[in-house]
C-alpha cells in the first residue's frame, strides 16, 4: 500500500486551488453546487443539519468476541486514527466535513498521509480532485487541482449511486435544481420590489373625457412622477393624480405572489429530498410534542440510520486494512445508544425495573447535581419491600398487564402522612363519586353522538369504538389517582401500628403496581360498557334510544361496583406492601361487610404466610388475579402479625 508521507504541511499533496480545475467536466458542476450552498438557505439549513447532528454522536471503535459479546478499543489504531484525523482536527470536523461533502455532492475523498509514523486522512473538498480514467467500474487514478495524481489505493472514496457509472455519485442537488432556482427567481424579484419602495407596478389612467395637456403641463407632471417613483415613494412626498386619473396596478402583490409559502415548500421540498422530518427544520405548522418526541427517534433509526450504516462500512472497508496490528472482527460504530436513552427519568424508570430495586447511591446521584460526596453515600438505599428473597421488584405483585400505562399528565397526589390523606371511607366515596359521574357523562355523550344521526339506529358500536382510546385514558388518570391516595391510606393503617416511622418504607415503590392496577380496572369497566352497548345494538328496535339510556344507567350501577371493589384491592395492597417493609411475616383473612360471601365468611381469621394465598386462591381482598365472583363488592380486610 503507497501512502503520501507528510511532514504536517499539506501542500505537499499537490491539491492547491487551481481556478483552470474548474473546466474540467465533472467538477464543473461541483462549483455549482458550491455556490448554491453558499447562496441558498434552505440547502445550507439540511445539510447543516445532517453534518451537526451525525457530528455530535460520536464513534467508537469495537472488536466482535461473539454474537452476544464485544469489547471496545480505545487504543487501536482505527480508534486513534478517528480521534485525530488530522494533526488539530477534531473527529466532530472530520465528520461535519463528511457529511456535508457527501450530502452536497454525494462524492466525499479524503487522501492516505504517514504523518510521524501514524496514518492519517487529509479531508479534500469534491472541487479539487476528480476520478479520471479506467472505465465505469474503477477510475484508473485521481487527479487533484494542483496536477498531482493519486493511486486508487491512495485515496478514500465514498460516493453515492449514479445510474451511469460505479465511480462517483450524483448530487440530489440535481433533482432540487429547478425548484432552487425558481426560489432564487422569486428572491431577485421580492429584492427588486423592495428597492421599488416595496410598490407594486401599475399603470396611471386618464379618463377620455378629461383635458388636453400642454408640453409643459405634461412635462411638470411627468417630472413630478420622476421624483416620487425615484424617492421609493419616501423622498418624493405622496404624487396628486388630477384630472380624475386612477392608477391601476400591474403584476403580483406579495401576498399573490406567496412568498412565505413558497420558501416554505423550498425548505420542505429539500428537506424530503434528503428524507427529514419537516417539524425538525423549523416547520412546524403540523408539528405537536408527541409528533415531534417520535420524529426525533425517527430522525436516529430512519432519517440518520442509512447514513451511519454507510459510513461505517466504508470506513472499515477503506481505512480499515491499511491499519497495523490485529484487525479481525474489529469495525466502528456511531455511538447512537447515547442519543437513544430517552431523558433521565425515562432511563431511571427502566433501569429500576430491569434491576428490581434502586440502582444509583446518593452520592451518584449528588455527582449529578455538582455536589460533594456524604460519608457513607456509596451504599445503595434498598426498601425492605424490595429485596433479594422477597418481591424482585414491585411490579411483579401487578395484575397482569400487558405493559404499565403511560402516566404523562397524571397529577398524582404526594406521598404524605396520615393527616394529609383522607380515610378509606372517605377515599373510597370520592372514588366513587368521580368514577359515577365520569360514566352517565360518558353514556351522555353516546347518547347524544347516537342521537345526532339521521333516523333510525345507527351502528352503536362505531360510535363506540370511535370514543374508545380517549375513554380508556381518561379512566386511568381517574383510577390511578384515587388508587395512589387509597393504597397509602392502606399501608398507613399497618404502619401506625407496626412501624409508625415508616422505616424501609417508601410509597413511590406502590407507584408501578398502581399504575398497572389502574389499566386493568379501566379496560375491564370500558368492556363493561361495550357489552351493555352491543346488547342494544343486537336487540335493535324503534325504542333502542330508551334502551341505551338504560345501557348507560347500568353502567353507571357498575361503576359504583367497580369503585367499591378497586378501592378494597388498593387498600389491601397498600397495607400488604407496608407489612413487607415493616417485617411482618403473617397476614389473617377479616371478614366485613353487611352480607359477606359465604367463602369469604368461611374464611374469617384464617392465617396464612405473608406471600402465601389464601384458600379462596386471593393473596390479598380484592386481588385482581382472582375470579369476578370473588372480587366484586368485597368489604374485607387483612389484619398482620410478624409470627405464629
């Protein structure tokens, strides 16, 4: 392998600026494309935002152990080489320089230097060297601005498709060009009208009827015109039109012309030419956060994915071989999982699940925020609900979801004391009360959205599903803010009496299950509509308006069943995750209610392990894995005691 040796200065690659370069025919249009990056804003605006954003990540150099396994170098030579180029260029310069070659020329060269004993890669702009010779498969050698050639194996190539040949890319610059330059058209235009005072064109009219001009009258208005239409309308005062004249303008205003919009299609136009999301450029007429949070995962798996794929691969495929040491199973990877993690609290969420307790010290934690370490801070803070040989995490005890819910503008109460909450008879009415109402208005809108259409019944379960996703989520910000209070009202109930400084107890632990507890009681009262809906919509007849307001009445009867059975099954976890912390060990089965269950009255004062079940099959009243006949309405409660 040749190599050019440097001794730092890079002129002795011969690629100097040569102006007679430019004649030649497949650079011609390479100093087209520099003026238009010079001159358009919308091209300068994507490919700046291509290079910045592949810039910042960053790459890292690994070598593959196994399928499952590898291991990252930091002293190899592909890893020295990307942290420093060139002598003071940074890897951020090296790849800005890449991607906004490649993305404006869809050609990037850079050329094989030994500098000081080490291989480095000396960036040259598309303008200064040219592919020549050989056919359409390999060029025969490089030719660069200064008259100097390069061998093929001299020269790092990456390039894009072009139909016609394998030796260089085509620009989309080409594909934007008629759209470029009628921006560039409509641009001279708005600055010539400004320069016109921002007047439009026009014509003045005399009426046919009026009076002949003499040479002088003619010549004093003509001269009086003159000096208003040279002034820009601001030095030549406001013209009189006599003689019952009228100007008539000629051509676009600006707003005919749509300026605005025009630019906008421009930047759009260049934007998909390079597959990014408008709302990430700056338009953002359809942009929301949610669509935007997704855009920008879809920027790093969709917009900027190919890019770092093709990158990669060429440099391992280019720079790799020329490098000395063991170069098996190594290749370099942009370090996109930094930019994937989501926010912090996103990351912690995940990071507390998949390791089932805390998993930051406080003096981790203290770093963070530029705070010195405590004594005894490198210790993790584990609650004693949460430990090896007990709950691997709280989520385990969920009722089955298939995920937690999303909670994003849930307003959960704090966790507090006794005094700061209410008590279960209390909590449990207001979640009645909230979860009634929030089912007749629910059934109200039905109605009204049933009764809206032409006669005869409509199809009652489009009406339905078309209400669903908003009624499910409305019903779990509902149930999971009632349930938050009701479980610590349940653990407070244990801790008073067990452990009233709530020692190894934290009520953010209850936060996952309750979330989760929340989604199946919303899905299982939304199916519970849905039926009584479907009941209607079979039995169908002229009186199906009486019948669905009967629908919604029963509904409404369940939701204050559905009330009175969530809130037992939340209190019985609250106190069943505060004996856990409190080191209780037994938990006895206390019957209530005016008319019990005949199982459940069987039961009264039965004692069972504290993660053990009972004989009903229930680990707790209420507990959400058990049979609807069981749950249902149940007023019973569990007493504790630490053994025997």
């Amino acid at each position: 392998m040749a190599f050019v040796v440097s001794s730092g200065r890079l002129a002795v690659t011969g690629a100097g600026v040569t102006p007679t370069f430019a004649a030649m025919p497949f650079p011609a249009a390479s100093w087209e494309y520099e003026t238009i990056w010079r001159t358009q804003p919308q091209v300068r605006t994507v490919i700046g935002f291509l290079a910045r954003n592949l810039a910042q990540i960053g790459i890292h150099t690994f070598r593959r152990i196994s399928d499952t396994d590898r291991e990252r170098l930091r002293d190899h030579p592909l890893a020295q080489l990307l942290a420093a180029p060139m002598p003071g260029m940074t890897t951020y310069r090296f790849v800005e320089r890449m991607v906004s070659d490649y993305a404006l020329y869809d050609n990037w060269y850079g050329i094989k230097l030994r500098h000081e004993g080490r291989l480095r890669i000396l960036p040259v702009p598309p303008t200064l060297i040219y592919p020549h010779g050989g056919n359409w498969i390999a060029p025969e050698y490089y030719e660069t601005a200064g008259g100097r050639d390069f061998a093929v194996d001299e020269v790092v190539h990456i390039h894009g498709y072009a139909p016609e040949t394998l030796t260089h890319g085509s620009s989309p610059i080409e594909a934007l060009r008629d759209l470029l330059l009628e921006s560039t058209e409509a641009s001279k235009q708005r600055s010539a009208m400004w320069r016109g005072g921002a007047r439009m064109t026009g014509v003045l009219k005399r009426p046919m009827e009026a009076p002949d001009w003499s040479a002088k009258e003619k010549a004093r208005f003509r001269e009086m015109w003159r000096t208003f239409a040279s002034g820009g309308g601001a030095e030549g005062g406001t013209p009189i039109l006599e003689d019952g004249m009228e100007y008539v303008p000629v051509g676009f205003n600006p707003e005919q012309a749509q300026y605005i919009e025009a630019r906008k299609l421009t930047r759009e136009e260049v934007s998909a030419a390079y597959f990014i999301p408008p709302p990430l450029i700056g338009i953002l007429d359809h942009a929301t956060y949610s669509n935007i949070k997704e855009q920008h995962a879809h920027l790093y798996q969709d917009t900027l994915g190919p890019w770092m794929a093709m990158l990669q691969q060429e440099i391992v495929a280019q720079v790799l071989p020329d490098l000395p040491g063991d170069n098996s199973d190594v290749y370099c990877e942009f370090n996109i999982a930094e930019k994937m993690r989501g926010s912090f609290e996103e990351q912690a969420a995940a990071a507390s699940t998949a390791t089932g307790g805390p998993w930051m010290t406080r003096n981790e934690q203290r770093a963070r925020f530029n705070l010195p370490a405590v004594a005894g801070g490198d210790e993790l803070i584990t609650p004693m609900n949460v430990t090896a040989g007990g709950l691997a995490s709280p989520r385990d005890t969920a009722p089955e979801p298939g995920a937690l819910p999303k909670a994003r503008g849930l307003a959960l109460v704090k966790s507090g004391r006794p005094s700061e909450l209410g008590t279960i008879a209390t909590e449990r009415d207001a979640l009645e009360t909230s979860l009634v109402r929030w089912t007749e208005r629910a059934a109200g809108k039905l109605l009204a959205a049933a009764g809206a259409k032409a006669e005869g019944m409509p199809d009652l379960l489009e009406l339905w599903a078309a209400g669903h996703d908003d009624r499910l989520a409305q019903l779990q910000v509902l149930l999971a803010d009632h349930g938050y209070r009701l479980a610590q009202v349940g653990a407070w109930e244990v801790l008073s009496v067990w452990n009233p400084e709530a020692e190894g107890w934290s009520a953010d632990v209850m936060l996952a299950w309750i979330l989760a507890a929340a989604e199946t009681h919303a899905e299982q009262h939304e199916e519970a509509g849905r039926k009584a809906v479907a009941r209607v919509q079979d039995e169908g007849g002229e009186g199906w308006r009486e019948a669905l307001t009967a629908a919604g009445a029963s509904w409404g009867t369940a939701a204050a069943v559905r009330a009175v059975t969530a809130s037992t099954e939340l209190r019985s976890f609250g106190g069943y995750d505060a004996a856990g912390a409190s080191g209780l060990t037994r938990k006895v089965w206390v019957t209530g209610g005016k008319n019990p269950r005949p199982s459940h009255k069987a039961q009264n004062g039965e004692r069972v392990g504290l993660d053990d079940v009972f004989s009903n099959g229930l680990r707790w009243p209420g507990d959400g894995r058990g049979e609807a006949k069981e749950l249902a309405n149940c007023h019973c409660t569990l007493d504790y005691a630490k053994e025997g």
